[in-house]
C-alpha cells in the first residue's frame, strides 16, 4: 500500500514526509525531485516568503546508492525562514482560514493552527508526487498541469497534452495562451491594486493510463473519489470537476458519453473524452482530465471583519504574510497530488517489492488485455 505522512510548520525547522510502499530498485532522480520544487515558488502573484525559501530536497533513508531499497523514504526539506518561537500570538482569526475552527477544536492559539494549516505544507507534497511521477515514468505514464482560469480570465479551448506541455513553458501563470495569460495578469494585478486577493482553476492531465486501475466495487476504491478527495486536501480548493464536469448538468444523454469502437491496432477506445478517462471508477484508456477550483487566498490586505477572541470584540482580521494568487503554483501542486493517487492505484494493482516484479505484472496485464 503506497502511503505518506507529512510533519512540519510553515515557520518550524523542517518539513518532513515518510514515503511508504514504493517498490525497491527505483532509481530516484533528484533533480527532477528539486525542479518541481522550484516550479512550486514560481509564479505572478507569490508573495514575498518565495523569495526567502530554495527548496532543496534530502533524502534521509529509504534510498541508497541513488536507488529506493523498499523501506519507507524519508523526504527533508530545510526552512530558511524559521521563527516560530518569536512570532506573535494572534487573536483575530481569518474569515476563510482554519484559524477560529482550529483553535476552538484544538483549545490552542490562532499560531499554532495556521502554522500547519499554512500551504507552505504543500511544498514536502510536491517531492512525495514527484518521487511518485519518477515511478510512472516507468510505466510511460505522464502528468501535466496548466491553468484555465483566474478572475475572469479564462482559457477555454480544446488542447492536446504535448500543447500544454510546449505551450505552457515561460509562462508566469503557467498558462498555454500569451493572450490569455496577458488577461490572468491584468486580474492579479488588480486584485493587488485593491488590497485583494483572486482565485481560479487549473487542469491536470494524465496519459499512457491502462484501462482498469481503480474500482467498481467499493466506494472507496473508485479513483475519481480518491482524485477528488485528494484535490480536496489541498488548501483553497473549492471544487473538483472530471471532464465535462458541470456541464453535464447542462447536457443530455446523447452528448454526455463516450461511444466506443474497436480495431486490431488500439483495441478498445473513445474518440471522445466527456467522461474525464474514468467511468464507474475505474480509467477506461483514456487521458484522466481533472479540474480543481481554488477560491480567493483568505489572507488579505483588505482585512475582513472579525472577532477579537480575547475581548470578544469586532474587530479587522490579522493579516499574514501571504500570497495574492496561488492558482499558478496550485498547478503544480495539483499535479503531484494527482500523480501520488494513480501511483497509489498501479501499485495496488500491479505492485511487487521490487520494480521489476512490478513490471513484470504489468506486462502481463496488457498483454492480457490483447486477448480481450
């Protein structure tokens, strides 16, 4: 079972993850590891603490001589801006943040929830996606992401996988249209002129996917849920969409489906992909298509209104150091996010100790699917 813990405040020392379930004789590589990390701080709207942090990732077991050995893997990333200790408490907590639920919950201050609360968590995710999309790649799978929205600001035509991959290169939004991209500027630097903050949403793609990872049978084995779910982790994301999505709401029958066809050299395939490449669960071959909506950041300079939990006043919110736009950097994390679930479900289906016992599984499986 592929698993993983994360540990760590936004201002502590360290954030930490322990890996587990990884077959042995990966070759892990390090500065792809590094390069997603980096993508993570980039992009127009990041707030000043990108400009402190260079993250790096250490490895402190489960690999040796460059190579995973089966054993949980431990990922480090070091903080550069480390002042948890003499950091103010704060007593008005944010509209839209874990500050008031937490510290109720948890009968502590509003510092120590937004500390682990804080989407700095989201950088130790990245490496856990990145070492996961290292394993894909062995399976010819591959994961991109790209933004479709900000403000008002959208992206809406059709677009191949190796578009987005091309297209999206020097983008400060990560963005496939220049066009576009000038507009998800201009609503950034809006928002920045009056104090706000703005949202949007991104789409992941996933191709070289088999047909039939994930499940019908239980609720919690379907891989749209598990995708879904996992999105949903992430801070800020509202909501979570497969193919067409809302439309579908829009839509009849007749234009909601993929029909399907046959022939010696694909086997069974869509000329469509409405469903988002899973259906009943499980992938049907074709691409999974995902979108997540990440609302507003809820730290802004227009502080909101609130209440003092010491004096039990009305008061303005605290504000923190934060960013105005996190949808560019949201992409990326989305992408390892989406990339640790599909990993998770080749391993259950496929997994062995080692790679290439898992290989060998999955071989046979398509071979398998030959003579269906």
């Amino acid at each position: 079972m592929l698993q993983y813990l994360t540990c760590g405040e936004s201002h502590g020392k360290y954030l930490t993850a322990i890996l587990e379930g990884m077959p042995s004789g990966l070759e892990v590589d390090l500065d792809f590891i590094n390069h997603e990390l980096l993508k993570r701080q980039k992009g127009y709207g990041r707030g000043g603490r990108q400009k402190i942090e260079s993250d790096q990732i250490e490895i402190t077991g489960g690999v040796y001589k460059g190579k995973t050995t089966g054993a949980p893997i431990g990922l480090l990333i070091e903080n550069k801006d480390v002042k948890i200790e003499v950091l103010p408490q704060l007593f008005r907590p944010r509209p839209g943040h874990a500050d008031l639920a937490g510290a109720l919950k948890y009968n502590q201050g509003i510092r120590e929830i937004l500390e682990r609360a804080s989407a700095r968590e989201t950088a130790i995710r990245v490496a856990v996606g990145a070492v996961t999309r290292i394993l894909l790649r062995e399976f010819k799978i591959e994961v991109v992401g790209h933004v479709v929205q900000i403000g008002k600001a959208k992206f809406e035509e059709e677009i191949s996988f190796d578009q987005i991959l091309k297209q999206r290169e020097g983008s400060e939004v990560n963005c496939v249209s220049r066009e576009v991209e000038k507009l998800m500027v201009a609503e950034i630097q809006k928002a920045m002129k009056n104090k706000d903050t703005v949202g949007g949403k991104y789409e992941i793609r996933v191709r070289g996917i088999p047909i039939g990872l994930g499940s019908h049978v239980h609720y919690k084995r379907k891989l749209d849920g598990r995708i879904a779910q996992a999105l949903m982790s992430m801070q800020s994301v509202k909501a979570v969409e497969f193919g067409l999505g809302v439309l579908e709401a829009e839509t009849h029958g007749s234009g909601a489906h993929d029909e399907i066809f046959y022939d010696s050299k694909h086997g069974y395939y869509h000329k469509t992909n409405r469903a988002g490449g899973i259906t009943g669960g499980m992938t049907n071959g074709a691409e999974i298509l995902v979108r997540a909506t990440m609302k507003p950041i809820s730290t802004l300079r227009r502080e909101l209104g609130s209440v003092n939990m010491k004096t039990k006043k009305e008061e303005k919110a605290d504000f923190e150091r934060s960013d105005v736009c996190a949808v560019p950097a949201g992409s990326v994390i989305g992408e390892a996010i989406v990339a640790f679930e599909v990993a998770e479900a080749l391993l259950e289906k496929f997994g062995g100790d080692s790679l290439i016992e898992t290989k060998r599984n999955y071989e046979g499986y398509l071979h398998q699917l030959t003579k269906s």
